[in-house]
C-alpha cells in the first residue's frame, strides 16, 4: 500500500529532474512511437480508452439542454485540460511495453498500486480545478455578453454566434481565455504523470519538472499543445468516437515525449 506522501517524494525529500533540450523532430518521434504502441495490442488500448468517448457522450446529453447549451464547446474543449490524467493508464502501458513486461489492458489499473499515488491524485485534483475554473469563467463570459435568458433552440444559439458582433467576441476572445487555461495545463502538467509513474519525485517536484521542461523547449512544447489539441478536437468528432483512438496514441506518445525530455536516474 502506498505511503502518504504528496509534496515530496517517498524519501521525504525532494529530488531535482534533470531536463533535455529537445527538437520539433522528437515531437514527430514520440508521436510515431505512440502509434506504434498503440498498433501492438488496439483492441486492449481502445477498450480502455471507451470510459473517455462514453464520458463525453454523458456529459454532451447532460448539456443538451438550451440552458446548458452555451457550455458544449467549453466542454468538449476542456477535455485538453484533464487528458493528461485521463491517458495515465496508457503511460503505464508504454511504461511496462519498454521495459518488456506484459502489456496486458489490466496492467492500465495498475496505478492504483503506485507508490506516488497520493501525488498523482493531488495532481489529478489540480487539474479537475482549472476544468471547473475553465467552465466557470467561459459560463461568466457568455452571460456578460448575452446575459442569463437561455437560447431559443440551437439554431438560433448558432446563428447568433456566427451573425453578430457579440459572437464574433465570444469566440475570439473565448478562444484566447481557453488558451491561457490550456497554456497553463501545458506547462505544470506535460511531463508530471508520466514522471511520477516512473519516479515517485511527489507532486511538487512532477510539476516544477513539466514548468522546467517547457521554459527549456518553449517552441515544441507550444508545437506539441497544438497538436494534442488538434488531435482532441478532430477526435471528438462524430460523437467523440474518434477519442478511442486519439486518446490512447498521443497518451503513448506523451510517455515517450517524456523520455526524450527526462534524464534518467543517474546519468549525468
């Protein structure tokens, strides 16, 4: 059973990560390899990966409602925000495939019996905050533009998104907030569950390593927010179907994308 130990690793102390410098190359890399994990075993990856396309049909149904209506985009955007949780039990699977264990999709549940478990879900936690803050301050922009009184039907939500200057606002402007919303995951969280997967470094030290590695490739790192996004919105479509395959290559490939970032355990 895991010791509780969130801040600070299970040593009580906290161990610096040594960061690469990468390239935009090893972005394309990491991506390969992830479709090449992916491609070994995808009816075990795309079974696990159903609870994410199924998640967001329960909450499109839930927010189909004209009151609700203005929050589907913020939603399905958000995604972006908690995938990095949502994919942790596709690392433990690069994880165990690199070192030659047995891939099996009952080894993704394997988390629970992580050491750094207590860090993951603070992270985690963390993470589910910026979702709800993301909800919260997209929901508190449309009604300072269109005020409380819930659209007609969805024609006219469209309509008046696409036709007026106030919609014209909501989606630049909106677009920009999501931006800083998912700038900010990107940062604190692009390498922080995979690394406590493989090191249990604690929640502080997995998030000043992500912050750390993005400042050292400011320009992959934004390239490689750009696609995951990308791919997540393309995945969404029909119906979030897509989700059963853009989750589980790009949750593959942010494993190894860690790699190439992370000097391992001894190196110099």
């Amino acid at each position: 059973m895991a010791t509780f130990h969130v801040i600070a690793g299970a040593n009580e102390a906290q161990e610096h990560i040594r960061v690469r410098k990468i390239s935009v190359s090893d972005l394309f890399d990491a991506l390969r390899q992830g479709i090449d994990d992916f491609m070994v075993k995808p009816s075990h990856l795309v079974f696990l990966c159903l609870i994410y396309p199924i998640v967001g049909v329960f909450l499109a149904a839930w927010t189909s409602g004209n009151n609700a209506l203005p929050l589907m985009f913020p939603l399905v955007s958000g995604f972006a925000l908690i995938g990095p949780f949502a994919a942790i039990g596709l690392y433990e699977i690069s994880r165990r495939r690199e070192l030659g264990m047995d891939t099996s999709w009952r080894h993704a549940f394997d988390v629970r019996k992580s050491p750094a478990l207590p860090s993951i879900a603070a992270v985690g936690g963390m993470l589910f905050v910026i979702f709800l803050a993301w909800l919260l301050t997209a929901q508190a922009f449309y009604e300072n533009l269109f005020g409380r009184i819930p659209p007609e039907s969805v024609s006219a939500f469209i309509h008046e998104i696409y036709s007026t200057e106030r919609g014209w606002t909501l989606i630049i402007v909106g677009h920009a907030i999501g931006f800083v919303f998912a700038l900010l995951v990107l940062c604190t969280t692009v390498i922080a569950f995979p690394l406590l997967l493989d090191r249990d470094v604690g929640a502080y030290e997995a998030v000043h390593a992500s912050v750390r590695a993005f400042l050292t490739n400011p320009i992959p790192m934004v390239v490689w927010g750009i696609m995951v996004t990308v791919g997540l919105m393309l995945g969404s479509l029909p119906l979030f179907a897509g989700l059963a395959v853009v989750l589980p290559v790009f949750g593959h490939a942010t494993w190894h994308l860690y790699r190439k970032l992370v000097e391992p355990v001894g190196q110099a």
